[in-house]
C-alpha cells in the first residue's frame, strides 16, 4: 500500500476530487494548509501599506491506495490539478506498513 500526499491550489479541489471518484477512489482526507515553495509568495498592498504574503493557502488530500493503483491516481490527480502556472502543487509517495479498519480490526488491503 502507498499514501499519496497531494499539495494542490484551493480553487482546483473540487476537480481532484470528481476525478478521483470517477476512478473508484473515495476514501480521501483534505486539509486546508499554508505554504510556499519556489515562488517564496508575492506582495500586496492593504490600506496602503505593502506586505509580503509568503505562506500561501493550498489544499493538501491524502489517500492511501493499493500498490497497483499508485501511477493511475497520481496521474488523475496531476490532470486536474495542473494549470501550468507556478505554484500548481506537489504529490509525495509514502509506503505504508500497515492499514486497520478501528470497528473491526481488519487489516492490509481490505481495509481500503
């Protein structure tokens, strides 16, 4: 099993995640996070002051899936989340040891 960590623009969530459904995955945890990688944030002017905003709102959706599924929904998610602009977001690939299901105490796969 693997965990994929995606970091995506706020705006594209609902996309992802439509997308995500129409390949079968459902089980999904979403995060509303703060962050910044090469583009360090940009600068704006409130009542006339100019301030640098360098931890930028991004979503964060975490999915753990079989090994077989990892390139289909990295793929799935990278087609709706890209914009081609700076800023689009990154996904992180994790193995994952071990999945149990709390109410039941099922284990590996079937938990999925």
């Amino acid at each position: 099993m693997k965990k994929i960590e995606a970091i995506i623009q706020p705006f594209k969530l609902d996309e992802v995640k439509e997308a995500l459904q129409a390949i079968g995955i459902e089980g999904m945890t979403i995060a509303e996070v703060r962050g910044h990688g090469r583009q360090k944030g940009h600068k704006e002017v409130y009542r006339g002051q100019e301030y640098t905003v360098d931890l930028l709102p991004k979503v964060k959706i975490e999915l753990v899936v079989s090994d077989a599924r990892v390139d289909e929904v990295t793929r799935t998610v990278v087609e709706a989340a890209r914009t081609g602009k700076i800023g689009d977001g990154k996904i992180f690939v994790f193995e994952v040891l071990e999945a149990i299901r709390i109410r039941n105490d099922d284990r590996g796969d079937s938990v999925l």
